[in-house]
C-alpha cells in the first residue's frame, strides 16, 4: 500500500536526510517540525532495529500532547504495531 503524505519543500528535504548520523531539531508551533520529526522517528525506528534516540520538550504537556501523539498517529496511518511505556514514555 502506497501513502502520499502532503509535506511541505523543506519537510522533504529533511526526510531526504535519512542517513545523518545525528539529527536535532528544535520543534515550536504551527510550522510542522513535529510532524515531520515525528515522521522520520518512525521511519528510521523501522529501518534501523538498533536505534536508540531520545525525544526532549519544553514541557511534559509538549512531549505528551504533541510529539508524542504525532508519532503516534503516524504509527496508525501506516498500521504500524507499538506500544508506548507511558510511565516512562518509551516507545
């Protein structure tokens, strides 16, 4: 199955940078960074079984209510399995 996300220019060309060994990304409001964060998230989490990355917010309520819950619905866009650990917000 095939999905067309709409992405803006840049949010491409930042998925376009797929092997970066490093990646940080200061996310605020309204322009899409998280989304597409959360996006390639996902994308490398599929790809590479080794990953280990860490997720850092402003504030709790910004991990919890945003990043998280965009990762979270990308994950059900594609039918992907996860469980999120919400003690200790591991997914």
């Amino acid at each position: 199955m095939t999905y067309k996300l709409k992405l803006s220019r840049w949010q491409q060309e930042f998925l376009s940078r797929f092997d970066d060994a490093l990646v940080i990304a200061m996310t605020g409001i309204s322009a899409g960074k998280t989304r597409v964060l959360a996006i390639w998230i996902v994308l490398q989490s599929l790809q590479k079984k080794e990953l280990r990355s860490i997720m850092i917010a402003q504030t709790y309520r910004s991990l919890k209510l945003v990043l998280i819950k965009e990762i979270e619905e990308f994950c059900q866009l594609l039918n992907i399995k996860y469980t999120i650990h919400r003690s200790d917000f591991i997914i």
